[in-house]
C-alpha cells in the first residue's frame, strides 16, 4: 500500500496517473476502516472508536514529502499517513480495533492503546537499536491533546544536534541532520498550552520541523469560534512569521481537499525545514469530519444543516474524486471499480483481523468448557458449576474476562474437594493468568540486559590525602569526565549553560563544550523535559534539568502520559532513556521546598525516581544511568552542594545501583528508614539517642522507584523488630508508599514487636523562613521524640515518658 514516490522528479503522464490513483484507493481503503470500524464499536466488537475520516487527502500529500530516517510526532487522527508510508495494514487496523494483544498482528501497541494510536519500532527484540535513517519513523502516540507537541521539539532538535555537534556517532540515527520532525494536531487542541509553548521554543531554536494543523473548525463538539481568536490559529501566529531580518516559522495555508496544492505545500515545508532548519506550519483548512468526534456521539448533534451540506460537498476524497475526473487522469467508471475493490479488500480484511483475533481465545474456551464438565462430574456441586460450564460454553464470542472470570467461580464451588480434576483447574487458571498478565503488564521497564537495574554497583574509593571538597566540585568533576567521554551526552535547562545552574553543578562546562552541549533554555519546563524525550527517541543520552523539583508539576503531565509510558504502550519496541535532572528537599518555603514526592512517584511508574543523600551517590547514579536503557528522576539534595564530602579516587567509574537501600549506621533497637537531606538529620538524631541507650538502625531508601529490590528493610527488621519512616513529604505521601512496600511485598508485619510508625511533614507545604520550615517538616526534636515514644511504649520503665 506504500506510495512514497519521488516526487522532485519529473514522471510521464501514466507514472502520474498511477500514483494518483494508487493514492486515491488509499484514501477509499481508509476512508472505508473508519466506517465499518465506526460499526464493530457499536456492535459491540471494539470498545472505542476515533478515526481519522475527513484528513484523508492532506495526509497523502505529508506522506509523500516524508522521507526515511523522518519522525512523525502525531495524534489519533493520522490513520491515512500511516497507511501511506506503509507502516500500517487494513488488518493491523482492525486488530487494534480490536485490542489484539499480539504485537506481530497489532504492531501499534500490542492491544495496549485504543485504536487510532501509532508507532513505527525502533528497536530489535534484544533492545538494540535498528537503523532508523533506512526506515520511516513514527514515535507512540498518547490521546492527551497537544501531548505529542513537546516531543516533537525534541525529535527535531536532534537534527539540529547532529548536523552540529561533531564525534557523535549517528550510524543508524542520522544523515548530517537532514531529518525532519512532521507534527500533526487538531485545531481545537492548538489551544493548549503546551501546543503554544514548542510553537514558541521552535521559533528560538530553529529546528527542523513541519506542525500541520488539520482544521475542521471543531473540537468534539466545540466550534473554532470558542476555541481561538479570530477563529483562525495561523493568522494569530503572525507574529512568528519569519522576515529577512528575523528568524521564526514559515506559516503556509492551504484547503484540505486541494490535491495538487497539497502536494505542492508538503514539498514546499519539507524543503525550507530539511535544508534550512527553519520549523514550518502548516494550517489545512477546509476539512471535515464526517462521522463526528469519535463513536461516542454523532456530529448531526451539533452541526446544523447547512453545515453538514457543505461537509458533503467539501468531502476531501470527493473532491479529489472530482478533480481526478475532470483532469483525465481516470473514468468514473474506473474509480467506482476501484471503490467496490478498496471497499470488499476492507471488509476481507475486518473478517480476517476479528477471527485471528479470536482463534485463540476459542481455543482457551473449549480448553476450559472440557476441564469445567470434569470438575462437575466429581463435584457435590456439579449442577452449578455445569451450568456455568454450559453457559460459557454458548458464548459465541467470549473474551477472556469471559474464560477466567467463570473457571474462577467454579473453584470457589469445589472448596473442600481434593481432587485431580480440581488440582488440573487449578492449574490451569494459574498458568492462564501468569501467561495472559504478561500481555498487558510486560515492558514498563526494560527487560533487556541494559535494563538499570542490572547495571553493577562499583563503590567510591579514597586514598590516604583524598580531599575534603564541597559537594557540587564533585557533581561538576562527574559532569565534566560524562561529557568528554560520551559525545552523545548534553545537558539543557534553565540557567544550565552559562552559569552551569543554578548551585554550579556544571561550572564552566558550557565553555569547555559549546552551548549546544551545555545549553540555556526558555523558562518551560514542559518542553524541556519534550526535548529531552524527542532527543533520546533518537539515540541521544539527554539529560533535561529542572531547576528545582517544585517546577516538575509544570512538566508532571508530560513525564507521566509519555516518559513513564513509553516503554509500555510500544511494549518495548521503542525507548527513551532521558535522565532528569533537579534538586529538592529541605528548602524554605511554599514554592521551593521540594517535597511533592508522593504525587511524583504514584504518577511516573515507568520512570526510576532517584534520591541520592550526597553528591557522590548522585554522581554515581548519572554514571549507572547512562550505562541502562530506562529513564529516571534524580532528585540532589538542595543543601547538599555546599557540604563537604571527600573526592573520590575513581569519580568516573562510581555507579550508585539502582533498587539497593544502603544500610549507613547499624543498630539493635529500631530501624529508621529514609532519604535524602533527612537522612542527615536523623543520622544526627542517632547520635543523641545513643546517650540514652537507644542504638538505631539507619537505612537510606536511596531509590523511591524501584524500591529494595533485593528486600534488605526486612531483614534490618527481623532484627530490630521496630521501624520507622522519617520523611518530608506529606502525611499519607511518599512514608506511607514506603511502608506500603514494606509491610505489604516484603512481609515485615511477623517481625514487628509494635506497630510500624511514619513521620511525615504537616499536611500543608513549608512556611518560608527557619521557624516555618521547624514547624512544617520533621525537625531533630520532632525525630528524637518520635523514636523515643516507640521506646516508651515498649519499656515504660527504661524510657519513662518524656512529655
């Protein structure tokens, strides 16, 4: 189905009229999986559908600009294009319809995604990369609108980079830049921030980007007139229109149902964006949307009469019939011939998709139907569980809810009764769900051996004259060896360049590495963290930084809905191991404290979230990082820079492991658990509890996510039989997913003596100032006391009650 002609050639008149047509019945085989998928949701076959009818001809004209080695960042709507460039078939349409979780038949997410979400696969099965300059590439879409946006930025900048930085190796990522990012998104949706923040960053970087903007004047039901000024997204954007003194976007328009003006835009874009780097948009007006929104509703709600006339005859694929007719390049007669095919092609292959679909649950259906009548023949029950066993037997198209959900019923039916038709049941539900589970759970990290979490542990080292050094010589020294060592590497946020941030993390690093290294961005934090997805996409190791860890909310959506997905929803066939880089804890005030975590680590599942107590531990986990695949969270610690730590002997081969507490001082009577800039205070506090014969014992998380992977909270338990969490975070936050963890997958409730105690922040963020921060998070009082009170409830008569 591919037509990805040469268009800057000249063609003979038959070869024209050959792609033409060859589009055309690309247009009709799409156009018609809209209408039938738009039918086996009502039926009740798909659970969802959204489609992308009405975009059908401009997206034919943005494939044929599309060149291998390209990206697509896009949106549910680009069904077209995707059939174009031929990365998605008639049947795998249908199979993500129908939620197939074979990714060899729904190579799009594995069932994973609604249909209408699609991926090109960047890597191999071993997680290796493919040669991504030899292929068409498209990065995993996400519903949230506008989302796709901030990746895009980064998808293009890593032209930029690669065109301009030198000793990157680009084998298999580029050809001298000459990639362009393409962006597609609705015209309601430009009104999100986030479609308006890249539009913005594009401008001063100068990337290599092509935003097209398919506009049929509504967004679900809401008309443009409610959506943007003047109703009209490229005539508001003016002001970017690049001039020959200014630098900023080429803005072009033109009507989605103009072929040959199409094809003569999309070259147009393709050319200014591959060759000068300068981002494009373009604005298809004139669209429509003939079945509506999605499955959901029906536009005849919302649109009046007239309205839905124009649609009809406006229609892009009946125009570009039209125009196919009165051009001579094709009869009537012979378009109707390719319609009735196209059309029988599509419901063929509906038919295959929904049976391949399910063969296998069929298969599992009469696998169970026959263990159930066994059970039955043996069970004091049997009237019942053959009634269940006949009625799942009569589903003509079971799920496997339908399957698991009544064999699970029978054996509750036969509590009591030991037998080998029993135990064969038995077996069979647990060998179904172990197998099935792994279908929709698989693949939030990776599951290669450059997964994190593999990566060795190697400690610091020192001699007899290692030097006393404040923490932030010893994250700049890491930096500086990261950088000189790793070409692909480059750092950017705000303040990060000429200052080298914020705490001079990165003193004089900009210098050393040029600017596109070590780089200033605009005050935006959520295409910082777009640009640094976009760029690893394509084989970069970014390291986007945050200033402080109370900006990550402007950054959380993006970070959650694609970061922490993106692994997942391809189920492992692309990867972006971006490292974010900010700083946090024990900073005075409502706005700079830091201490959000709980929010953090339940939305970024998918993520590593890392809270190194020391520079050296943070440099450590950089170093583990850029060894593995998955992306991660480091959090330094605010106060940490100044402090002294000793330098390390062999900085550059330090790595921090991943999912591993560190047990920093032993003890007999009780085990504190916590991380961070608290850490130090309660290493303070144990200090002062040994006076009065209480000998703690210290255990820093050192990584929220994954958590003590190898279960050595437990084990300091079985020791002490008390416990403790020491955290600045929220009541209810990140203490109480850690004792979650702790109580609930590692088992530690047999080791307690008393109950398991957390102390956390106050339920409001930190009053500014000495005495605010006192009486807002856990102060070396606040610890002592609540340790001692343990003590007290345990023996009254040692520790006699303080107050």
């Amino acid at each position: 189905m591919q037509t990805i002609p040469d268009v800057t050639n000249d063609l003979s008149f038959e070869d024209f009229k050959t792609e033409v047509l060859n589009d055309y019945k690309i247009a009709v085989v799409s156009r018609e999986c809209s209408l039938l998928g738009r039918r086996e949701v009502l039926t009740g076959k798909a659970k969802f559908g959204i489609f992308g009818d009405g975009k059908e001809v401009p997206q034919l004209a943005m494939a044929k600009a599309f060149q291998k080695g390209d990206w697509r960042s896009g949106y549910y709507r680009d069904q077209t294009f995707m059939m174009a460039i031929g990365a998605l078939t008639t049947e795998q349409f249908f199979a993500g319809l129908y939620a197939n979780t074979n990714l060899e038949l729904e190579p799009m997410s594995a069932g994973r995604q609604m249909g209408g979400h699609f991926v090109t696969h960047s890597l191999n099965d071993n997680g290796t990369w493919k040669n991504l300059t030899e292929q068409y590439n498209s990065s995993a879409d996400i519903s949230p609108t506008a989302g796709q946006m901030p990746r895009l930025l980064g998808l293009a900048q890593a032209s930029k980079i690669f065109r301009n930085v030198k000793d990157i190796n680009t084998n298999n990522f580029s050809v001298k830049g000459n990639e362009v990012a393409w962006g597609t998104i609705g015209n309601a949706s430009t009104s999100e921030g986030l479609f308006f923040e890249t539009i913005n960053a594009a401008g001063v970087l100068q990337v290599p980007m092509v935003i097209s903007v398919w506009d049929d004047e509504y967004g679900i039901s809401v008309h443009a007139r409610h959506q943007t000024t003047k109703e009209n997204i490229s005539e508001i954007l003016k002001g970017f229109q690049r001039n020959k003194k200014e630098k900023g976007f080429e803005i072009l328009r033109v009507k989605g149902w103009d072929y040959p003006n199409l094809m003569e835009t999309y070259q147009e874009a393709a050319k200014i964006a591959r060759e000068e780097h300068v981002p494009v948009l373009i604005h298809v007006v004139e669209l429509t949307q003939p079945q509506g929104h999605s499955t959901s509703g029906s536009h005849e709600r919302y649109k009046n009469a007239e309205r839905l006339e124009w649609e009809t005859e406006h229609d892009c694929n009946t125009q570009m019939r039209q125009w196919i007719i009165e051009s001579g390049i094709a009869t009537n007669e012979a378009l109707v011939d390719i319609e009735r095919t196209a059309k029988r092609n599509v419901r063929d292959a509906k038919k295959n998709a929904w049976n391949t679909f399910l063969r296998p649950i069929k298969k599992e259906q009469l696998e169970i139907v026959n263990i159930l009548k066994q059970v039955a023949s043996k069970s004091a029950n049997r009237v019942f569980i053959s009634k269940l066993a006949t009625d799942l037997e009569a589903i003509g198209e079971p799920t496997r809810k339908d399957i698991l959900s009544t064999s699970r019923k029978v054996l509750r039916l036969t509590l009591g009764e030991t037998n080998a038709e029993t135990t064969t049941l038995g077996n069979w539900i647990n060998n179904n769900i172990a197998k099935t589970q792994h279908s929709f759970s698989s693949h939030l990290y990776s599951e290669t051996q450059r997964a994190n979490i593999r990566i060795k542990e190697i400690k610091p080292t020192y001699t007899d004259d290692s030097e006393l050094v404040d923490g932030r010589i010893i994250i700049r020294d890491n930096f500086d060896i990261i950088f000189s060592s790793h070409p692909e590497v480059l750092v950017f946020g705000e303040d990060t360049g000429k200052i080298g941030d914020v705490n001079q993390g990165l003193e004089g690093l900009q210098e050393k590495f040029g600017e596109l290294r070590v780089a200033d961005t605009g005050i935006r934090e959520a295409t910082i963290i777009g640009q640094g997805i976009g760029m690893a996409l394509r084989g970069l190791r970014p390291i986007a930084e945050i200033q402080y860890l109370d900006y990550i909310l402007y950054a959380l959506q993006i970070i959650s809905d694609d970061l922490a997905t993106l692994h997942y929803r391809t189920k492992g066939k692309q990867k972006a191991p971006l490292i974010i880089r900010t700083r946090g804890h024990r900073l005075e005030g409502i706005w700079h404290s830091g201490s959000q975590m709980g929010g953090i680590l339940n939305l970024v599942k998918g993520v590593h979230l890392l809270v190194p107590r020391n520079m050296t531990k943070a440099a450590g986990f950089y170093n583990t990082l850029l060894q593995g695949d998955d992306p991660a969270i480091v959090v330094e610690c605010l106060n940490g820079y100044r402090l002294k730590e000793k330098m390390p002997s062999n900085l550059s081969a330090i790595k921090t492991p991943i999912g591993v507490v560190e047990t920093v001082k032993e003890g007999t009577d009780i085990t504190l658990v916590s991380y961070g800039s608290t850490l130090r205070i309660v290493e303070q506090t144990a200090k002062d509890l040994l006076a009065l014969g209480i000998d703690a014992e210290i255990i820093d998380v050192q990584s929220l996510i994954p958590f003590d992977l190898n279960h050595d909270i437990v084990k300091s338990i079985a020791k002490t039989n008390r416990l403790m969490i020491i955290d600045e975070d929220v009541p209810g936050g990140a203490s109480a997913y850690i004792l979650d963890e702790i109580l609930n997958k590692q088992n530690a409730f047999q080791y307690l003596d008393s109950a398991p105690k957390t102390l956390a922040a106050k339920s409001h963020r930190p009053a500014y100032g000495n005495d605010g921060d006192y009486f807002s998070k856990p102060s070396a009082e606040d610890i002592f006391e609540a340790i001692y009170a343990v003590m007290h409830e345990t023996n009254p008569v040692q520790f006699p009650k303080l107050r």
